[in-house]
C-alpha cells in the first residue's frame, strides 16, 4: 500500500525554470511533511518541511504549497540550476502512537536542470 | 558538528552470509531510524529506537532482519542468511526527537 504518491517520475527542465513535484497522501494521521534532496551516492539531505496548519512555506528558492482538504503539497524550485539536478523525495509522518516519528517517503522524482 | 556516520560504505557478501551494519547517530538525538532503499526506488522503513522505549520494528521484512541500539547511541542492523533481494542501500537517520531527520550516506550491500 503506497501511502504517499509522487509525480512525475523524471523532470526535465532548462536553467532558470520552476519545476513542480507534487505529492498525494490519504492518511489523515500524517502531521509533518519533509521534502529531502539525495544527490548520486550520498545520504538524502533535508530540503524544506511543512505542518498541515499551514498553506505555503518558503526557504530561498524552494517552495512547498500544502493543501490540506485535497491532502496534497507539491515543490516548487524557484530559478532552478543545473546543481539542482537531483532525487527528489516527499515524506510524511504519522502523529502520535507507536509509530510516531517514521517517515512514509513518496517514489522520489529525478530532476535534470539543462545549461 | 558531525553527521550521521554508517559503516562500511559497502559490502559484497555471498548468499546465506550475515552481515552487520553499523550507524553512529548525531550526538545527543535520542532517536534512531533504519530505512532501506532499492535501487531506484523510494526509502523503506524498516526498525526506529526513540530513547528507552521498546523499538519499532514494523518494518522489518523477515525475522532475518534484527537491529540493537546500545548505550542509547550506536545502533547495529544484522541480516542473517543473506538473499539477493536483501540488495540495497541500507540508510540510518537521527533525530533530536523526532524531527526533523538527517541521514548518514548509507551502506551499499550487495549480495551475490
């Protein structure tokens, strides 16, 4: 059962576009909603997070929408570079109970910014 | 400061070995994630440790799987009797509590 859905799959874009990942959850106990960037070989990196009181959070060019009644939050990378290039994954956690703190991570998204 | 470290980096193993992954979280985060990650697929969890209390192992997909958090800092994952489809990247995260994660840059086990 895959909690958390993630598209597009593979994302190419020129340099200075704005790519858009989104993500779709059904579970209504999720409470907290990372995005991690993992680069080839290398652990996934903590991007942006969001809570669901929320509707939009901003940290430089990265940007995540929430929208809590269709229980869906996209990224969206302002003037995206080629150093962007990139995995991209969407996650969730569950409040409360003993699963308290696991991540449900979406099928991650493969961005390429061309030159 | 430092991050999560994992050791080794990889490891070749034959099918029917056991292996041990190693993770040494961020100092002071009192909780501790095991996730697994196929190749070109998203993160699995697998087994997380919060302090004290009684880990979570739902996660874990067979009884080979088995992991230990000692003093409440270095966690070992053991994989008895290795199959192939236990190829993957294994990847362990610490938190302060339980966000946000940060990640070690795993281990690659291949098992032949």
């Amino acid at each position: 059962q895959q909690q958390v859905k993630q598209s597009p799959q593979s994302l190419i874009v020129q340099k200075g576009g704005i790519p858009i990942i989104n993500c779709a959850y059904e579970n209504t106990a999720f409470d907290y909603f990372p995005w991690y960037q993992q680069f080839p070989g290398k652990g996934p990196a903590l991007l942006i997070a969001i809570r669901p009181d929320v509707s939009e959070k901003k940290e430089g060019r990265f940007t995540i929408s929430f929208n809590k009644s269709a229980k869906q939050f996209s990224l969206h990378i302002m003037d995206s570079q080629p150093g962007d290039s990139a995995t991209y994954f969407c996650a969730a956690r569950e409040k409360g109970g003993t699963s308290y703190g696991k991540l449900t991570f979406g099928q991650g998204t493969i961005l390429t910014v061309h030159p | 400061g430092a991050g999560v470290s994992q050791s080794p980096s990889n490891k070749v193993t034959e099918k029917g070995k056991d292996v041990e992954l190693r993770c040494d979280p961020i100092s002071g985060h009192t909780a501790l994630y095991w996730y697994r990650q196929s190749l070109g697929q998203g993160l699995e969890f697998l087994i997380y440790f919060q302090g004290n209390s009684a880990p979570d192992k739902s996660g874990l997909p067979s009884d080979r799987f088995s992991a230990e958090r000692t003093g409440g800092s270095v966690s070992t994952l053991t994989i008895q009797r290795t199959q192939q489809e236990d190829s993957a990247v294994y990847l362990c995260a610490s938190s302060p509590q339980t966000s946000p994660q940060y990640f070690g840059p795993g281990t690659r086990l291949t098992v032949l």
